[in-house]
C-alpha cells in the first residue's frame, strides 16, 4: 500500500489495483494538467492539477464505498473508475474540449478507446477488470455510474472543496464526511438518507455560489476565451490536429502557442495577462434565441462579420456563448417521510438558484481596450441584441451581479 | 496596547477605551457565558464563551471603521459598542432573556442603565464618550448603529465564522474579510458596493444553513426549552427575581438549579443528557394561529391543560413555540448598477430562503420518554393541531427537513 | 452507532461500549470541566471541555487499534479506557489534583473505586468488561496501557492538536495521522516503526514549544496558583472535604468559591481577572534545592514566614514550585536500522530540548501589586535565593525565555 | 488599489509601484515557475507558484514595515524588493541555477542587469526608485535588505507556511504574524524583541523539520539531481546557452527536455515517474573531503569513472553532493535582558538542531534500479566512501532518520 499526503484530505491510501494505474503515463500526464485552466488569472494559489484532484475522488470513492457496504469487483472497479475519470481531458481540462470533440458522443469514445489500447486496459485486465465496464462507469452509466458521474458523485465534492482550498474562496467548504455517510441505494438509484433535504441543499448552494466566483469569474471566461481560439488558431497549423492536441498537457499547449506565428500574439497576452477587455457582456433576455444556440461554425462567422464592420483583424474579436443554463442537481434524489423525491421538488431553493443562474448568465463579446467601443456597437448590430448600441460594455455590463470586479481584474 | 489571541481572527489588538473597559468586571463576566448555551449538548467542541465572540466583534468593527475611513470619537464609539454590545445578556445568553424581559423595550433600557450605573459608565465618561449614546449603538440606532446591530452588523459576521469554527459545521464560512471591504455609507445608510449581490446572498445563506443545523437543532431546542422551564420554577423560589437571575453567569444558574429542590430533577437531566423526547413536532401550517401568538401565560396555561389531561405532573409536559419565521437580511441594501436596491427585491434567493425557513419551523412538545404518546395525543387536542392524533411524533417529525437526526440526538 | 461533529477530527462514530458508557453521568460529568483550567485567561478562546477531549482520544484509539490490526475484547478495552481516561479528573482538570491526592498511588486507586462503585462499572461489566483492568489500563499498565497513557499516548495527540486548534497558538500541529500508522508492537513494546525519528521528535518538540507558550505560561499558572491557594482555604471550612471537591465540576467549584467569605476575595480576583503580580521568577539554578524537594506543609510555612516578614496578611504570598523538569518522551521508542532504541539515544533534540525546558523551569512568588517589591524582597531573604533583592522580579523576571509577555498580561 | 485573493494570506491589497510591478512581463514570468520544483513528485498537491509565493512576501513585507512604522521612499523600495526577490529565478527555481551562475556573485550581477534592462527597470525609476538599490535589497544588502533576505526575512515566513498549506505537512505552522509585530531594529540591526527566544526557535525548528520531510526529501532530491543533469544535456546542444535556459520557465523547459534526443529519456522517466534509485546513501562521516567539496567539473568526472568502471552509460550514474550543512537562523538576532544577543549563544536548540542537520546530510548516487547494485559498488571504490560496498544502498540507506519511505517513494 502507497500513502500519499495530500493538502485537502490528509493520508490517501492507494492500494491494489489503483496503485498500480497510478503508475501509468496515462494517469502521470495529468500531473501536467490544472484543474482550474485560467482560473489562475483571477485566482493565482488556483494551480492544482487533475492528478491530485483525481486522487481525491478516488479517495472519496473508497470512503463512500465503505459507508454503502460495497466491497469486492464491484468496488475495485468503481475505484478504477474514479481514478481515470479524468484521463480523457486535453489540456487545461474543459478548456478545449469542445475543440476536439465537436460530435456527440465523441468524448465518450474516446475514453473506451483510450482505457482499451493504452497500457492501463492492460493494468485493467490483469486485475481482472474490462476496460469497457470502467468507462462505462467514467460516462455514469449502471448503478454505480451515478457515484462516479451524477448528482451526489465523489467528483463534485472532491472539486468543490480543493477548489476552495486553493483559491481561497470559502464557498465550497461543504461537508462531504456527511455526504458521503449518508449515500443511500434505493431501488438502484443513489439518494439521500432521510433528513438530508439541507445536506442536498448545501451541495446545490455551493456550486451556485462557486460557479460566478470562480468557475465563470469573466476574467477566467474571457482567457479561456482567448485560449480556445488561440487554440483553434493552432489547429489550423498543418502538424496538429485534434489527436494530437488532445495528448498534450498544459506544457506542450502552451509552448505551442509562444512557438507559432500565428499564436504568438495571443501567447503573448495570456503569459503577460494582457488580456482582451469585455465589449459586451449582455442578459440572457437581451440576446435572440438564435444566438444562444449558435453552433461552432456559425459562432466563427458572426465573429468575423463583427470584426469586418468593425474594421479590426479577425482575431480582435472573440464571441463567448455559454451554454444554457441547466441545474443538473436539481434531480438528486432524497429521501424524505421514507419516500425517494428530487431535490427539485422538495425545496424552494432549486428553483431559486435556477433563476439566480440564469440572471448570471452573460454573453461576451471581447476584443483589445483600444477597439473595444467600436467591437461593441457592431456586435449589438451583428446580433440583434436588444441593447443600446453605445457603449454598452459600461451601460450594461456593470450590472454584474457576480464578483467580476473585486478579484485582480 | 494589549495583543490578544484569538482562534478564529489571530492576533487581536485592544487599543484605547476598548483596553480599558476589558478590564471591567461587566466585561469579564461574559468568560461566563457561553455563546451557544446548550447547543453544546448537540456539538461538544461549542463552548465558546460571549467573551471571545466579543473582542471578534470588537475586531471586525475595528476593521470595517478602518476600511470606511472612520476616526475619531465616531469610531471611538463604535469600537466600545461593539465590545460591550452582549454585556446585557443572561446566563446562556438568550436563552433567559424571555422569561427575564417580557415587556417589550425592557432590554433596551436596562442595557442603558447598565452602561450608566456600573463601572463601565465611569471608564466610558473617562474617555469622553456618553453611556447612553453607546446604548444606543448597541441597539442599532443613528447611522453606525447598522454597524453594531443591523442587516450587515459585524456580530453577525462573527458569530457565523465562529460557530462555524467550534461545531465543526461547515456552513458558516462566509467570507468576512470581503463584506467588511465592501461596506459603504450612501446617504447614511449602510449599504455593501457595487457589484456585492452574491457576496450578500452568501451571508444570507449561511445563516440559512446554520439555523436548522446548529441554532435551531431540535436537541439544542429541547434542551433550552427544558432549561426555560427549570429557570422558570427557580423564579418562583423565593430568594430569586429577575434582577438577580440576570447578572447570573452560566456557573451560577447552573449550580442554582442544582442547588433547589424544586429544579433538581430538570438540572439532573440537563447535567446528564437524559432529556425529554419530542411529542410533538408540528409544521406551521398545523397550527392555528392563535397558538402560535400565544404569549407566556398562555403558553403555561396550555402546558398545564395538556398535562392534567394527560394525567402527568405539569413539569413534565413543555410546549415550545418559536417566533414567526423572519428574515432580516432580505432589506440588506446593495449597490446595483449605481442604486441601491434592498437585496429581497434583487435576489431570487431571499423568497425561498423565506419559504425553505418556513418549511422548517416547528411547534413542539416535549415530555418524558415514557409518557410521550399520551402527551402527544392530548397536545394535538388541546392545541387543535391540524394532524392525526395518533402516534403523532413518529408521524410528522420523521420530516425533518433538518438535520436533527444526525448529530448526537 | 452515534456520529459527533467534532471540531478537531469532524465526524467521531460511537458505538459498542463507548455508546453505552457515554450516557453515563460520571462521562457527562467531563463537559464541566475545562481542558486548560485558567489558560482561558490567557488565551480567551481556550475554553475547551474534557469531554470534547475524550471523545478525541477515544476517536484516536480507535485509528490506532485498526492500524495495529487489535479486534475483540482486547481493542474494546482499549477504547474504555480511553473515553474513561480523564473521568477522575476534578474541577479544573489538574489544578486541584495535587490538593486531594497527595498520597502517591491515591489516584490510581481513585480510578479504580470509581469505575467499580459507579454505574460505569455496570456498563463496563455488562459489555464483558472488568473495570479493574480498565483501570490499570488508564495508568499505562499493561501492554495497551502505553498507547492510553505512554510516551506515544493518543492522550497527548488529541491534546496537542485539539489545544492548538482552541488557543490559535499554532505549535501543537503535529501529524497524529502519521504517527497513528507508523505505531507498532515489537516484543510487547509499542514503538514507532522504521523511518520515523523526525516524526518522534515533532511529537517532543510540539510538546517543548505548546509548554511555555500555553501550558506554563505565566499567567496562567499564576491564576492556577491562586485557584489552589483558594481551594486550599474551601477545603479548611468545615463543610467541605476532598471527597467531594473531587467530585464537582467547574461550576460548582467556582460557585463555591464565590459564595464562601474565606474564598470570596480570591474569587473576585479570578472572576475579574485581576491577578496577583509576580515578586519573584526565579531560575533553578537560583534555588536552593531543599526548596525545589519542598512538600506541601513545608511550602505552606514559607508562605507564611514570609508573608509574617513583608507584614502582609498570610494570602497575600502565593508560592509556586513547579516539579523538576522532565522529559518522559525521551524513551519513546523508535525502530532505527531495524532495532528498537530510545528516542533520547537517537537524537541530538532530546538533550537540547532537556536543557531548554531546565531553562525555562521558574519558581515563582505571587502577590498583591501593591505589596509585590515588599514580598519579593523578603521572599529572597527566606528562600535563600541567589539572586539580588531589590526590584527582584523586575530584574530578572524580564528574561523570560517565555512568551510571557505577549498575550494578555 | 488592487484586491488579490490568496489561499495563505486571504486578501492581499496591491498598490502604488507593487500594482505596475505586477503586470510586467518579468513578475508574470514567475507563474509559470513552481515554487518546489520536482517536490510535486513527492506531494502532489504542491504545485504552487513563485507568483504566488512573491505576492506573499509581498504582503508580508507591507505588515512588517508597518509593524516598524517604516513609510515613504523607504519603504516602497523594500516592498517592490520584496516583490521582485525571485525574478532571477530559472524554471524549476533552484534546480537549475547551479548550472547557470557557476561563477560567484554572478546571480548577484544578473538581478542588477535584469532590474536595470528589463521594462522593470523603467516602472521603477517612474516611481522614482533606482533598479541599483532595489537589487542590493533582494542581495540583502543595507539596512533594510534583511527583512528581504536574512535570518529574519518575510521570504521565509512566506515560504513554511505556504509549503505546509500545499503539501499538507504540518510542520511549516509558524506564527508569522508574531513574529512580524517583533520585529526591531536594535543599532541598524533587525532583531526580535524581548521574549522571543522561543519565538526564534519555533522558526529555527520549523525549517529544520521542513527540510527532510520535504525540502531535501530523498525522491525530491533524486528527480532533481535528474533535472539537472537532464538539463546540462541540454545545454551541450547547440541552440541552448545559460542565457536562454535562465529565460525560460517551467513550461519551456519540460518541452525543451521532451524535444531534445539527448534528454528524451531523462524526461520520459521525469513525465512518468519512473525514477532511478538510491545506489548509494551515504552519511557525511562516511564521505572523504575531497568529494564534499567537489566542484561541478571533479563531480561531473566522477560520474563517467563510476559509470566506466561499471560498464554503464555515462548517464546511467548520478552524483548527488549536497553542500556541507549550515544554519543561518543560528546567527538570528533576539533581545535578551535588554542586550541584543545571537539566537545561537542563547538556545542549547541551536547546537542540536545543528547537529541534526549533520546526521541528515547524506551524499547520493543514483542509477536505473537495474544497475544499482553494481554502480554502488563502484561509487564505494571511487568516492573512496567508509561503508562497506555490498549492496550498499539496502544496509545504510535504511538507516534515514529522514521520512524518506512514507510517502509516494
């Protein structure tokens, strides 16, 4: 048995089949891949990696697995499976994810390829574990797949607690012992033990406040911005293409993007943190429907007409289109007067927090400070956004009802 | 100047009129009283003192005068409100304040006469600073009155790291170094910048997690019901009134109730752990309305039917009954988009914060384990509960949309 | 099984004979006796209970027990013992024990009576226990004595960690979680395994530094003396023997305190924090040795011949001899290149750390401020120091290798 | 005035010459920079930044210089010094400047050149401070350069406690914030103020602890001595000199490895933590003169002897020679009885510690696991080491009074 020490849950005892995936490449890369991207811009302690993190869900796992009861195949292999459950990310974890897995179902694949044909299907299978089950333990599917990947997985608590730790933001700080203790299978769903609705709660109300503290602070949006076309820009270059990309870590991607001309400039900003300022940054309600479900295509076209009558180069100006918002928690399921409900029924607060985070949600449209203005009124055109054209990053986007402003922006 | 150190703030330095009135026995009384009175029977580790929360407060108001640039006497008064403005309280804090304090306004008065009368008015006068205008801070008047006692007071902001701190209970972490930075005055109010929505709602939530989970946990209710009662029959002895019950601290209350016959039994309970159980645990919607205005007398009047009916001795049946659910902070005021707007009309949180502490107010009775079911089913007659008689605990309690089942119950 | 919250080790599972023995009255008994007694003056945070610090110990116990792989009858006494270790504590932990117990051996017989004649010896004996064996278990005996009460007890790591958590003083943050799974048992001894003399001497050296800083510090074992001298003057009155004053509580002991005249003066000086002065500080090697060996009466007879020559009433000098200094972690055991050896043979911070600790070592005597210089000159002249008298504690009382200055003096 | 978030610190407040600092190339270079380097292979979770470490100190430095009441030109200086102190830094911090500033006081001449050349240079003269001064700050030089870089320097302060933040070791817990209100300056000396031995101490024996438990951890040691010589490949290929190497940072050089033939294999085993092993551990007693103060040319020859003898590829053998032991904090300034006295003259810890450090050092070669055997034998006959050559690394290397083994080894 390994101990490892780590600076959010203490001793990590890493046994049998997960000490010996731990010494794979696979799961070593993601020692080179922060959890967190460019949440370092606005958050600088934010510099932990998937490797710890994956640690920790793991650990997680193993304490969860021990509370329900679970033991033997069944438990080596959800313990495998929250392991790896991330060794599918590119670098900068999501950053560039929709880059490279534009088709449905892609990512998904991708890990079964990935756990078949690398050495840790071999791992795998000399423990008596085919790869396949594990990934599809990874995509949250079967009864355990929900501990791995859904509502109450180890993955949200392990996160939302190392990213508190780390950025010094004390909103995650939610008790995952509790949780984690009080993890239910009824009928073969994971619930909630009677007299969690609060402990249910607790898990929602982190994420929403995390979420425009953290994970969509602008600052961290608008560098993932630029990094994501930055990397568009890569792939553009005749020796990348998706796979490639998608085997990098963070090292690789960013001494690609100083190394070629045509990224050099966006290189430049993020190492310098001379970012892009916000020209617009409107309401859900002020932008057409047809806008909010762009797709990647049609994204790079408003782009470009944006940047033509404006008459700024194409890469001044970066359209930033958040997906929906959604509240995947609302459906966790506990029990209550010994029946299993959602969350969603049973307290007032999902409904609330689906509102909060819709009033949250911003599209962006960035360009640099000295076209900001005029970047701005043509995008108000381009999109038909139901805003007044003049200076509308200033009208508009100090509404903020999140922390844009106070953290190192 | 005198370093003092603290758990939760580190090094705390005592300057000036503050130094000064530490020294005084009315201050270091509150070594005496314990924050969380018998929320200590629920989380071991709570035996944090009011003495303690005090130099916080203390602090934090040092900090936020610092932040708001307010010097000079202005902040000189502030500074001793904030560090005397417990000193009124009773043994185990609230939870006598109501038998010793029925008429309304009483407190208020009798903190003006504690700061006159006591050698605290002579250290105050000594510094230039009039006991009555202090009071008057400490219950929330003039423009830093909002400091001391209001919607964004730094008791509060103390009392939730705190506790927080020393239940062990993850929920009250806010991050009070942002709201003291955040504080303004916009036409004499008190108000939290530009861009601060969430950072209020996080203070708001904290209090609404904390509430169910410590303040309000069942046992920690009981146990303080039981306590009122057994402080009730000690008033009926001769030797006590209000007066001398109230510049009691803890030890001596404690040691009171051992002490008299007529209070033994409940003391033996409360020393012991052997408290009564729940007889009822009703929702609010079961209740008449009438019932839930009830005031001291009637209350008794009820407890008295309840038990004659039940044929048990009249100490043996408590009906506790909390005051209408409220929420203070919804009127926090914040800037948003250049106008300051009460947080309840800019917040969707506020109006289930509102319903989720509606849900869990409860109306309960207490009696001894083995006459529980009788008293049960008489309560729901006498107080013309809206819910079926029979095994009426078991019924409805098992809600519990609280955490009430987890910790030590 | 009972889950507790606590603040130190989160969540602490109950269950077996420790959920049985908890219920008792003589293990309620602990949440009224502070862990650090008059510490609470020094560092106001400081306000901790035995029965926390139990549960803690008994929490590590359990860790330890699974690490060492011990099931059965055996690890149920272990775990007895340990949330049984303190209950022959009296008021304010240590500070009274030198009063009743003078006889060597009178304690541990105390234990024994104790868990025999009360209802915990009915609870021990129907879980298959013997409250004798315990017993000897709580005074080391035996070979699971040493981790109840040992050079590498869990008593001491709980309160180290649990200390520094309360006080803020951050020293006491050893790494139990590594010492727990490096114990071992080799030939009947339990030793820490290979690699870990650095582990050993963070243990000693937590110790060395929590010592000065927290345990001894000045004021605090000034008002300890004083709570003594006090409780010496209970004990004279006729109501009251030592039976019963170990029996009590805190509050009962400070209550009484304040209702005695004997006591009354005493009482208020401790209430209101104003405390004797100290007239001397002396350095060992300033003592003469028959004073350091002096017992209990011949100690009381300096008292008075020197209060008899400053003309000051007879409480009014307070002598304080601390014992000689010692080092009992100096044999904690340690595998080095696979053989046992003590920790003081190994390593070159054990000496270090046995002169630092003798000089450190003071003897103090305490009295009114305004007869401090009168009281310490004589002090000198009766003590027959070596030091020079006039202005004694002013001399050399500021070389304080302690932090005695710093925090709340 | 700008508001940064720190995960050690909480909020750090950035102003004046320390906000234009900021934005620089030079200071955003340091977030591509670990604070630990090759640590992270021990500690997973340690994978913070110089950045952050610099922001920290900075911080530090303002609360000291307050503490001091030191303002104006005077101050700024010392706080954009604080800032700047790590700009010279390569990637992976220490590891590699062995290599580049061979030549004494070269590293010393590269700050002045970097501060004076750089856009650095300019912001400061735009803030009236002269590059000159600032870099004899950073070298300690002054009055004032030993708050930057002494016995008693915020860096560190800054650095323990960080490092325990992120590795999750306890040992790093030091009480920074008394130990800045301490600080005086005695006769244009820094010194801590009286009754503060202790308070010295705790710093001396934080650092010692930190050292073999992290620091110079054996597999710290290990990957780094690898990076090196990794890196000095580099350096034989023709596009690379000093220069560029100085200039990179993390990123840059983890590429630059994996791109390079000669380097691939050191950087596969680095990526994948398939590190070489100990063939020899060899304690300071044990090692000739000589070869402890062997320069880099004698060193890098007795690799290739070793490597020659026993007929392995020259890479195949590492020599890893600490420099000879030293303490620093020994020559710590504290006042004692009014007189102004080295730490070293006044705590018997200073001696043992001292003598810890000695009984730690050890001198390593290292090797692929399947040579190890036989370049241990040949490094015993070479080094003309005073052990015995039989597998030599199994019979001394176990006698570590270092952690080596517990974690992740």
């Amino acid at each position: 048995m390994k101990i490892i020490k780590d600076s959010v849950h203490d001793h990590i005892e890493v046994d049998g089949v997960a000490r010996a995936l731990l010494d794979t490449p696979t799961v070593q890369r993601l020692r080179g891949i922060s959890q967190l991207g460019t949440v370092s811009l606005v958050y600088p302690s934010a510099n932990h990696t998937r490797f710890e993190h994956s640690l920790g869900v793991y650990h997680l796992a193993c304490t969860a697995l021990e509370h329900l009861g679970v033991e033997g195949i069944e438990a080596k292999r959800v313990q495998a499976a929250a392991l790896l459950h991330d060794v599918g990310h590119g670098p900068f974890s999501h950053n560039v994810e929709a880059l490279t897995y534009r088709e449905t179902g892609r990512y998904h694949d991708d890990v079964h390829e990935l756990l078949r044909e690398s050495e840790v299907g071999e791992v795998l299978e000399s423990h008596d574990l085919e790869p396949t089950r594990i990934a599809d333990l990874i995509a949250g599917e079967g009864r355990f797949g929900q501990l791995v990947s859904g509502e109450l997985d180890v993955d949200r608590m392990d996160y939302l607690v190392r990213d508190a730790h780390h950025t010094g933001v004390p909103y995650g700080t939610i008790d995952h012992g509790r949780l984690l203790r009080e993890l239910r299978f009824v009928d073969g769903e994971l619930v909630l033990g009677e007299g969690n609705v609060q402990a249910a709660e607790s898990l929602l109300i982190a994420r929403a406040l995390m979420n425009p503290t953290v994970y969509s602070h602008s600052v961290a949006r608008l560098s993932k911005a630029m990094l994501r076309q930055a990397t568009e820009q890569l792939l553009t270059v005749e020796a990348f293409d998706g796979e490639t990309l998608q085997r990098m870590d963070d090292h690789d991607l960013i001494v690609a993007l100083r190394s070629h001309e045509a990224t050099r400039e966006f290189s430049r900003r993020l190492d310098h943190r001379q970012l892009y300022k916000r020209a617009i940054w409107a309401e859900i309600d002020d932008v057409p429907e047809s806008i909010i479900d762009a797709d990647h295509d049609r994204r790079r076209a408003l782009e470009r007409e944006i940047a033509a009558r404006a008459a700024v180069d194409e890469k001044a100006v970066i359209l930033d289109i958040p997906s929906r918002p959604s509240m995947t928690e609302s459906t966790t399921r506990v029990v209550v007067n010994g029946a299993v409900r959602p969350l969603g029924q049973q307290s007032p607060l999902v409904e609330a927090l689906r509102a909060a985070q819709r009033s949250q949600w911003r599209l962006g449209v960035y360009s640099p400070a000295d076209v900001r203005e005029r970047v701005g009124r043509e995008a108000v055109a381009v999109l038909d956004l139901r805003i007044d054209g003049a200076l509308v990053s200033d009208v508009r986007s100090s509404l903020s009802t999140t922390l844009d402003e106070f953290y190192e922006n």
